[in-house]
C-alpha cells in the first residue's frame, strides 16, 4: 500500500519533509523506522507517532445504499526525528536542533533488539 510518511519534531508540530513509500502494512504508533539512502553514511531515524487518513465517499447519502463503498484517497503516518543506533551526521545534527528548540529528543532504546 502506498503510504506518506511526515517527518514532525519531537512532540509534534509543522512538517520538516514527507517521503512516500510502499509498504506491506502500516506502521504503528512507537514503531521504529529507519531510512538508508544510497548517499548518506548512516540512517534517519523516526518514531511512530500517528496515522491520518484520507478518505473518498461517492455520495452524499447519509446512509450507505446496498453496493456504495468508498476508497481509501490517502494514508499519512506521522513519525517523530529520533536519535538510532546507526544516525547520520547531518541527522544527528537536525535532532540535537530539535532538542535545543523544545527540550524534547526522542532516542530508540537500546533494548530494542
């Protein structure tokens, strides 16, 4: 499914960028990701925060008739910076301005493997 990911500070808050990807099934809140780019040591890592759906409704009937369905438009999963095991630099660096900013820095535990 393909599937938005908003990349907010810690807390929440304006979007810093959003990639989209597909992936096998959503994300859940606390969930761990973590980005590789071809050109980039390291990782940009994200916790889960929410998910947002988007949906399309064919008409405007307040009770469904037998065969109207709607469809999913768009799904956008909200993930926090955080500090990973393997964080670029230049990630390092966007999640230490967050934490200067508002006192908050999210950092995946070490237990999680």
């Amino acid at each position: 499914m393909k599937v938005r990911l908003v990349f907010v500070p810690p807390g929440g808050g304006e979007a810093d960028y959003s990639l989209d990807f597909e992936l096998p099934s959503l994300p859940q809140p606390g969930d761990y990701i973590s980005i590789m780019r071809p050109d980039q040591q390291g990782t940009e890592d994200f916790i889960v925060r929410r998910t947002g759906w988007t949906l399309d409704y064919p008409s405007n009937d307040v009770i469904a008739k037998q065969d109207t369905e709607g469809k999913v438009a768009s799904i956008a999963v909200e993930c926090e910076f955080a500090l990973g095991y393997y964080s670029s630099e230049a990630h390092k660096k966007a999640c230490g301005r967050y934490g200067r900013q508002s006192g908050q820095l999210k950092q995946f535990e070490a237990s999680a493997y």
